[in-house]
C-alpha cells in the first residue's frame, strides 16, 4: 500500500478535491483505494455523500476505540471511506493525555496494508498539529497542493518548510512531490504562474496540472467523484492521468525485491530519491 498524504496550509486551495478525485480516478482504474478524512471540516466525508449520524468515524480509530476495518464505508466510485465528523477536533485535546498520538493512523493504516493499493490522506489546513503529524507519520508521498493564484509559491514554500521540520523531527521519511491545482489556463496570470512554479519545483512536480473546472464543484455537490459523474469530461481526464503517475510513482517507491537468492540477476542501480533540500528564497 503507497500512502499518499495531501497537504498544505493554505485553506481552499484544491486538497480535497484533488484527494477525493484521485481516489475515483484510481479506483476507476480498479485499485483498491482508501480515503481517510483527517480534516475535521469533514469535507471529503460530505463530497462523497457520506452523512455521518451515530456511526463510528476516524476519530474512534484514532482514540483505540475502534478497528479501522469496523468504521471505513464503501462510498461513490468504488472507494472506502475513513470518515470524519467535526468531532475529530477533539482529538487535538485528548491527544494531550496520550503518548505517542502521532503514531495512531500509522499503527492503523498498518492493520489494513495488506487490503489496499493505496491511502489517500486528506488533511486539514493546519501543517503543524497532531493530525497533520498522523499524516506525515503514515505517508509515503506528501502532496503540496499548489493553488495557481496570487501568493502561491510563498504559501508552498511556508509549507515546505513545516514539512522538513516534521520529517525531522520524527526521523520519518517521505517524498514531497507538488501538484498544481486550480489553473485557469485562460488567463496569462495563471499559465505564468505555472510556468514559475515548474521552475522552482522541477522534477518534484507532477506533469498533470488541475485546471478550475465546474464540473469538479458539481460532483462535489452531488456527492461523488467527477469519475462518477462525468467520466468523459476534462477534468475526469486530468485525474486519469494523474493516476497514472501515481501508480508509477508507487512502483518506483516499493523497496527493490530481494536478490540474495539470484547472485545472476543485474545489480540494479537504486532510485535517487526525491525528497526536498531546504527552500531557497524566490524572486
Ligand atoms: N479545480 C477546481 N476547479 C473548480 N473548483 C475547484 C477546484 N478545486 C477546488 N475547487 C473548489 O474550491 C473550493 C475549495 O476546494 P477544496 O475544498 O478542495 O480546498 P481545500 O484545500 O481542501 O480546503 P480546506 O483547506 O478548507 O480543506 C471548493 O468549493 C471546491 O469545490
Ligand atoms: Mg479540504
């Protein structure tokens, strides 16, 4: 399972519909996916349609009071639901009075592995809390959400550096990989934008970019993936291709199989890794 955890501090700048999307792009592809709504907005709980009443949700799971297997929901699209209510802003407060809360999700998601291909994490606009430290704890890959608007690259690179700040201190690796979101190609502004935030990011980017897109607030609004509600439609194609570089990032994550066995087999050189060095300023 390849654990994917989207982040960044700004608020409204694209982490849950691209979290939510990718999981119906991913599971349309028929990957077993798992999106756990770690922001107690519960955004990506209510954009797939998911009304919580007495039932168990993330936030039982992450006291201990609950097996994971017990509270995830089957939701639109093919993808199981870790959901939220507003109630998981208690966790910040009963996480006082335990040790090692950080590590809950982890310990969780650890239980199911062996059921999912991948875990979407989708995170509140807090970087520094213990839920985003459950994230970062539990992922694989952090996605900085970059929002194609005014002060883009400042807010990313904030986040940035809360990001190396957390792998630090909890001598925990991850890849931070940045996705564009919200790009109105239309205007000069944004495709300037884009074309600078590649220029920071390189190779740490992916080469899909999400353009603004009514038809992605529809299928929030209706309760499910855009896969569901329009699958021919742009966006749908844009969250496809996203998929595809996931699964391949995911490939090339997976430690490298053991060779002890095959003394024949061509020593295979090892993936540099893509982690971030600390950010530079930009002009
Ligand atoms: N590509 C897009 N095209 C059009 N609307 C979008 C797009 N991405 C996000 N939105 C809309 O922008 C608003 C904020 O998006 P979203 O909820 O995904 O952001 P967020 O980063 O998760 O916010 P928060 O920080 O509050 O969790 C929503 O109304 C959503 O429908
Ligand atoms: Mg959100």
């Amino acid at each position: 399972m390849h654990t994917l955890a989207f982040v960044n501090q700004k608020g409204g700048c694209g982490k849950t519909t691209a979290a939510v999307n990718l999981a119906g792009a991913l599971a349309g592809g028929a990957a077993r996916v798992l999106l756990v709504d770690l922001d107690p907005q519960a955004h990506a709980t209510l954009a797939l349609g998911c009304a919580i009443e007495d039932e168990p949700t993330v936030t039982d799971v992450l006291a201990g009071d609950r097996p994971i297997d017990e509270v995830v929901q089957r939701v639109a699209g093919e993808i199981t639901l870790l959901p939220a209510t507003e109630r998981l802003a208690e966790f910040e407060e009963t996480a006082a009075r335990m040790i090692g809360p950080e590590r809950r999700l982890r310990a969780a998601l650890e239980r199911v592995a062996p059921l999912y291909d991948f875990a979407i994490l989708d995170c509140s606009p807090r970087a520094d809390g213990v839920l985003a430290a459950n994230a970062l704890r539990a992922a694989d890959t952090a996605v900085l959400i970059v929002e194609c608007g005014t002060f883009a690259l400042q807010g990313a690179l904030k986040t940035l550096g809360v990001l190396a700040e957390v792998g630090e201190r909890d001598a925990h690796t991850f890849e931070t990989l940045v996705l564009a979101t919200l790009m109105d190609r239309r205007t000069r502004f944004a495709r300037e934008l884009l074309i600078a935030i590649q220029a920071r990011f390189g190779e740490r980017m992916f080469d899909t970019a999400i353009q603004t897109s009514v038809r992605l607030r529809e299928a929030a609004a209706a309760g499910v993936p855009v896969q569901v509600l329009d699958p021919e439609c742009r966006s749908a194609q844009e969250f496809v291709f996203l998929a595809d570089e996931v699964r391949e990032l995911a490939v090339r994550s997976r430690p490298p199989a053991l060779t002890a066995t095959d003394p024949f087999s061509p020593a295979e050189s090892p993936i540099p890794s893509r982690s971030f060095e600390p950010a530079q300023s930009t002009r």
